[in-house]
C-alpha cells in the first residue's frame, strides 16, 4: 500500500507541476471521456489486483479558475485474500457517482494544471460486500488544450470510502490514474478572446486599450512605467530614469553636448564636439597636464612634468649628477681582521658585500680603500700590516664583482690616528678601514 501510495504522489506532483505555455483558448463547459487504472485498498489483509477504470464527465466554469464537475466511473478488480479467511478470490465492482470542485491555474493557456476535491456515491459490489456510502476525494490534474476546443486530460486522485461495519469493518482508500480527452464548448468564452493592441490582456478586460506595441502591462492592461517618465517600460531605452528629469521618445535623458553622457549627469555640458569625456562628462586628461586629451600633442607626459598649451614638456636644464653614497667616504665600521693578520672575519665579509653592490651601481665611482693602525708595536710592521689589510678587502671587492681598475689600496700604518692611542677605546677606533673618492 505505500509503495502504491509513493507512485501516486509522484504522478500528482509530475501532473501538477506548471509549465511554460501559449495562449489558449478559455470555454464554459467541458465533456470529456477517460480510461485509466486503479489501486484497490488492500485492507491488510487482502492482496488486490490493479483494476481498470472508464468513466465520462461534464463540468462548467463559473468563472476564470473555479470549476463545478459532475462524473459516472466504473472499476473492477479482483482481490485475492487470505486463504485463512475462508473468502477465496474474488472480484469486485465499484461504480461512483461524483460531483468535484476544481480550482484551475493559468486560465487562458494551452496548458492549464488544477486541484480537485469533491464528494460522491461509492457502489461496491463483491460476493461478500455490496455497499453504497459518500466518498471523499482529493486530486491533482492537468489539461493540454490542441486547437479551440479539444485536448488531453491527466488526472490522479485518492478515494477514501466508510463501509457498513455490519459488512467489514474497514474504510476502504483507493488510488486512482486516469488519461482521457476533452471538448470544450459554449459561448463566445471557446473563442480567442479580442486583444486589439496585442499587450496580452484580452478587450473586454483592458482599460488601456491602445497600449503602445512592445510596453509591459499590469494585469488591468495598462502600461507600466517604472521611472515614471511618460515612457512604458518594455519600450523604455532608459528604465532608471531620475525621477522628474527630462526624457526623450526613447526615454532617455537628453544629451546637449552629445558626448555620451545625459545632461542630468553631465557636470561639462559644453564639451567640444568629439572630445573623449569621463563618466561626469567632463574632458579626459589622461596624463594630467592640465591640457585636455584631445588637444594634446604629447599624451605621454610623465606626471608633474611642466608643459606648453599643447600639452607637450617644456625643457629643463639638465639635472646635477647624483653624488656618491657616504659610505665612499666613511671608516668602514665592523670590517675586522684576525689579530696581527690580513685575514677578514665572517662578518666582515658580510658587510663587504654589501659595499660590493654599492659599489657596481656606480660604476664610474673610483676609491681609495686606506688601512690604519693603533700606535702599539713597531712602526714598520704596522705600516705593513695596514697595506695588507687595505689589498686584502680590495682583493674580496674584486671578488664580487668590482672592477679592480677603480679600487686603490693604501697603508698608512699609525700616521693617522683618529682618537687618543693612549686608551684602548682611542686604540680601537685607530684600527681601522677607510674608503674615500679618487679622481
């Protein structure tokens, strides 16, 4: 029973399920014949066979959606019970009368879907029960309209039925599917209804009746205008208008200067004929020179350069040379060497790499690498050891990449002091590297 009661629904929701359609044509009365097959109620305690049914049908439409129905169907099948029951197989016969109340959607179209509920005489006649009682039914259908008058009708519903509980004490609840065709006729309602301006919305119901081709109308018929700027939408070229402005036949903002942008938005409604503009109208500058692109001979100005009337740069004496970074110039702090050595640390060398890249992004720089000493030891050995040292950081430039030609080493030993030789503050400052420009 509920494997059954699952393909029902699904065949209710498949029928009533609306779709896209012309428009068709809307009758007063319909007559229809159908054919179809039902699902016995199987009382839990029988196992029915699904059984056909026929039946015939005349209903009316009182207005655009709502509909009355009268029906005469038969369905037989045969009910196999349990052998326990002493019943055996049997067939059974049941005959409805039935009047529905339809609700019907997409009045007009080709193809229509509606709901049903409604009451009827249910006859059952079997060996065991012959009843008559009032059935309920609920349902869901569709029609398909070919032509004027005829079309297809589908239809699927549930029929619940009380029994006599001095015959079976059970409500008996049947499913049923059905396929058949119509006829519709009566009144000039089964012809196309008149539309003279062809908006959708049939004369007799149009309260505009001279709509424009091509404007959307509201269900009276009448054009609808979104912006309210006398323009219907559908034929309006500019359907956001600003409230109150001005339109034109298409329904557009006028434009004066015809640059492109509607005189409500143009903050430069005097452009000259052709020239570009941005989105407030105004005159493109795309370098910002001051002179507007289309009188602009030199588009390409580099910003804040200074220009003529014609947009192009006006010549500037030619810019000093860069003057070379301080360190050139400076005591190269934290270059160190391995007591009484020319041997550079590794952090030395760290820093030495760094005045390497200085250095090879000035190549038209040359320098003095000069090395000092304290004043303790001998002054021949120290005038060594600071020549030394000075060619050992000259040779580790040119081993970055330095060109070698722009790089002078020097030793001056302890001729040079910068600080006291008396402290070992003043001593270590006197150890040292210096770099200084050459011609």
């Amino acid at each position: 029973m509920r494997k059954r009661m699952l393909i029902l629904l699904a065949a209710l929701a498949i029928l009533a399920t609306p779709a896209a359609a012309e428009k068709g044509q809307k009758s007063d009365w319909e007559l229809g014949a159908y054919g179809g097959i039902g699902f016995p109620d199987d009382y839990d305690i029988a196992n029915p066979q699904d059984g056909w049914l026929y039946g015939a049908r005349f209903g009316y439409f009182f207005s655009d959606h709502w509909s009355l129905e009268g029906s005469i169907q038969d369905f037989n099948s045969r009910t196999d019970f349990d052998p326990s029951l002493g019943i055996g197989n049997v067939d059974i016969g049941l005959r409805s009368y039935r009047l529905n109340v339809l609700y019907n959607f997409l009045p007009g179209h080709s193809f229509r879907w509606f709901l049903t509920a409604g009451l009827g005489r249910e006859f059952t006649d079997s060996p065991f029960v012959n009843s008559h009682n009032i059935g309920r039914n609920l349902g869901a259908g569709a029609r398909w309209y070919f032509g004027k008058y005829f079309g297809i009708r589908l239809d699927g519903r549930v029929v619940s039925i009380p029994y006599d509980k001095s015959q079976l004490d059970e409500r008996q609840a049947n499913m049923e599917l059905a396929a058949g065709v119509l006829w519709s006729f009566g009144g000039a309602a089964s012809a196309p209804a008149a539309d003279s301006d062809g908006d959708g919305v049939s004369d007799r119901k149009d309260k505009c009746p001279d709509t424009p081709a091509g404007a959307r109308v509201d269900e009276r018929g009448c054009p609808i205008d979104t912006d309210g700027d006398g323009v219907p939408d559908g034929i309006d070229a500019c359907p956001d208008s600003p409230r109150g402005s001005k339109v034109d036949a298409k329904g557009c903002p006028p434009d004066s200067d015809q640059d492109g942008v509607t005189d409500d938005k143009d903050a430069c409604p005097g452009t000259p004929q052709g020239a570009p503009v941005d989105d407030k109208g105004c005159p493109r500058d795309s370098d910002g020179d001051g002179v507007f692109d289309h009188l602009d001979r030199c588009p390409d100005t580099p910003p804040d350069a200074k220009v003529d009337s014609s947009g192009c740069p006006i010549p500037e004496a030619p810019p000093a040379p860069p003057e070379p970074p301080k360190m050139f110039n400076a005591v190269l702090e934290g270059v160190n060497f391995a007591t009484n050595s020319s041997r550079l640390t590794a952090d030395s060398m760290q820093i030495l790499d760094k005045v390497a890249d200085t250095l090879k992004e000035w190549p038209d720089v040359k320098v003095e690498i000069g090395g000092h000493t304290d004043s303790q030891g001998n002054d021949a050995s120290n005038l060594k050891l600071s020549g030394a040292r000075a060619e050992s950081v000259r040779k580790y430039l040119v081993s970055k990449g330095v060109d070698g030609s722009r790089l002078t080493a020097k030793g001056y030993g302890e001729t040079v002091p910068i600080a006291d030789n008396g402290t070992a503050a003043g001593r270590a400052q006197n150890r040292r590297v210096e770099l200084k420009t050459i011609p």
